[in-house]
C-alpha cells in the first residue's frame, strides 16, 4: 500500500490552496482545512487521485498534510511531502490496541439477559478519533450484538500512550471488529458452562422479525432484519450438523477438531445522517449525472476511490439505469472543483 504523501501549492494573488492529497475523504477534508487556516472553502481545491490503498488509515489528517500547507503559504512556493515507508509504519494510525473484559448473564436454560464490558482504549500520543457526537464509545456500542437483551453496561476509558495517534477509522468510533469478538466469545464461553451448542444458543437468543425495529440497550436502532434463518441456511449450506458428526468420531479416536461459529449485526457506512456525524459534518454523499444530447453521460462523485474500481461500478449503476452502454459513461471523482459535497469512502461507504 502506498505511503501517504502531499503537494500544497498557494497562490497568494487569488488566495487559491490547491492541495493534491492521498485521502479517502476529499471533502472533509477542504472543509477542516478552511476552518484551521481560515481560507473559505471555495478557495481550497482537494485533488485526490485514485491512491493506492486506504483501509481507513488515508480518512485523517496527517501533520504532513498540515506542514505542506503552511510551508506553501509562508513560502508563496509549492510544498511536496511524502513520507517513506519507515515514516509510514511509525506514523500511520494504528488499530485494535483494546483491552476488553466483559460479563455476561443468563438463564440456567440459555436465555441472555444482559452483557456488561469494560475497556481500556489506547488512542496514543494525540486524541485523533471521531466518533459521531451520539455515540461517545462509537461503533463499539454495537457489543450486544444480535441479541435480544434486558440490559447492557459499556465503560470505554481513553488512555494516551507514547504511540502514534489512532486515527479515525481505528480508535473508539469504529471498533465493529472488536466488539463483535468480544460479545461472540462472551455466547461461545456461556454456551461451554451450559453444555449447549453454541449455534443453538445463538438461535435461542436472536431478535425475532416481528421485533423491529428494534432499539438496543445502547440506544441504537435495528430497522430490520430476520436472523433465525439467515443462521439456519448458513448451517445448512456448511453441513453443520455433518461437521458436529465427525467432530465426534474424531474426539473418540483422540484426534481434535474445532468449529467455529459466530453472528453478527454490522453498523455500516457510517450512517444513516440523522444519528452520525464527524466533527459535525452529517454523514451524506452525493452524486451529479449529466446526460449529453449525443448519449454520453458524466457522473460526478463525492465519493473516494482507493482500489474499489468506482469507474466501473458506477458506470453500470447508471447504465443499468439508463440504457446507455458503460463505456459511455465518465465517472468523475476526487476533485472536490469536480464533485459535489461528501464524507467520502471508508466504513464501507460507497460501492464493495
């Protein structure tokens, strides 16, 4: 994955900032430029091409970025800063640096009434996260999982450490892995006391259909969702009750074999915009289709390519759309001159 890198370029006659960045957030980041060096916003072009690689880690503001800037300002010259990849191991933002103990309460028959967990965060040198204002602990908040519960208890305590920031896509406010792993290995641990299968444990507990929309103990809304057979098909397309049979023929003859078995519900792309935001930008996207008399098409947006192949998957959104062959269709992104506003692509935001 390429190393983040910038070229700031000021022109102190038309107090224009052209900044040609590696960020997953173009927008975003025009409008935090503005306000830290007070140029309005339609003075500051963000181009970010297709850059290689993000993985979240392309989302922040590196100081990098920042000292370019100032260079080109103070200097009226452009500035170029790329870091190697030294620089980039040390500086990038790092993820999963969690420490997490939880509890978890239950019927000797295997009905879950409540989770509780504590956990200690290490957000490095610098607080850099961004969780959406309703939620202090961010997406970790998502720990009760696909359970329907009584009650849940999350404590999330920051520390700073001598380490490089955690940035915004892996400190407190997108931690969907670690809390998935926490309340899955709390169910797999209750279902050894109970001697239960962990998968009919699972189903035991599921929210049911006729519950949504459903509000978690930890305030969020699950609109929809019918998870009892989405688990029941996946055991039958992986022949699970098989795989138990042959588990058992081979612990009879000393050998050891494991399943594992695991549900989720994931908070996705960051939204919807009523309930997230960053920095208090509302998290919203937007796109400009433009249809010329001969039938080509250019489509503008706000959205951030990073290996994703945006040229493609759009041009046959709008194709399939119009009727109009994809290779009739330009596909415009990265160019905040160019596109409309938008939070970009990362979180699953955007196309797979």
């Amino acid at each position: 994955m390429e190393t983040c890198g910038a070229v700031a370029d000021f022109d102190p006659i038309d107090g224009r900032l052209t900044l040609y960045e590696t960020t997953q957030a173009p927008h975003a980041h025009r409008t935090l430029y503005a306000i830290v060096a007070g140029i309005p916003e339609h003075k500051i072009r963000i181009v970010s091409p297709d850059i290689g690689g993000g993985f979240g880690n392309k989302v922040g503001i590196y100081p990098g970025y920042v000292l370019a800037v100032v260079g080109s300002i103070v200097t009226g010259k452009p500035v170029k800063w790329v870091e190697d990849r030294s620089e980039n191991l040390m500086s990038t933002s790092f993820a999963r640096d969690y420490i997490m103990q939880g509890e978890i309460a239950a019927t000797n028959d295997g009905k879950i009434l409540a989770v509780r967990t504590s956990v200690l965060a290490d957000h490095g040198a610098f607080n850099a996260t961004a969780q959406p204002t309703k939620t202090p602990a961010g997406f970790f908040s998502i720990f009760t999982g696909s359970y329907d519960l009584k009650a849940a208890y999350c404590k999330v305590t920051g520390v700073y450490t001598n380490k490089a920031p955690g940035g915004v896509a892996y400190a407190c406010s997108f931690r969907v892995t670690e809390a998935v792993y926490l309340v899955e290995r709390m169910v797999d641990i209750l279902a050894r006391k109970l001697e239960m299968d962990p998968a009919e444990l699972r189903l035991k507990n599921f929210i049911k259909p006729e519950q949504f929309p459903y509000a978690n103990k930890t305030g969020w809304i699950y609109d929809s969702g019918n998870y009892e057979p989405a688990m029941r098909l996946s055991m039958q397309m992986a022949g699970y009750e098989d795989l138990r049979r042959e588990q058992l023929e081979k612990r009879e003859r000393g050998e050891l074999m494991g399943i594992g078995v695991s549900f989720f519900t994931e908070t996705v792309g960051a939204g919807p915009r009523k309930h997230f935001d960053i920095v208090g930008l509302g998290m919203a996207d937007g796109a400009e289709l433009r249809v010329h008399p001969t039938g080509k098409a250019v489509v503008r947006i706000s959205v951030q390519s990073q290996g994703q192949g945006h040229e493609t998957t759009f041009a046959q959104i709008v194709a399939e759309e119009l009727g109009i062959p994809p290779e009739s269709i330009d596909v415009v992104h990265g160019d905040t001159d160019q596109t409309p506003f938008g939070l970009g692509t990362y979180g699953s935001r955007s196309t797979p």
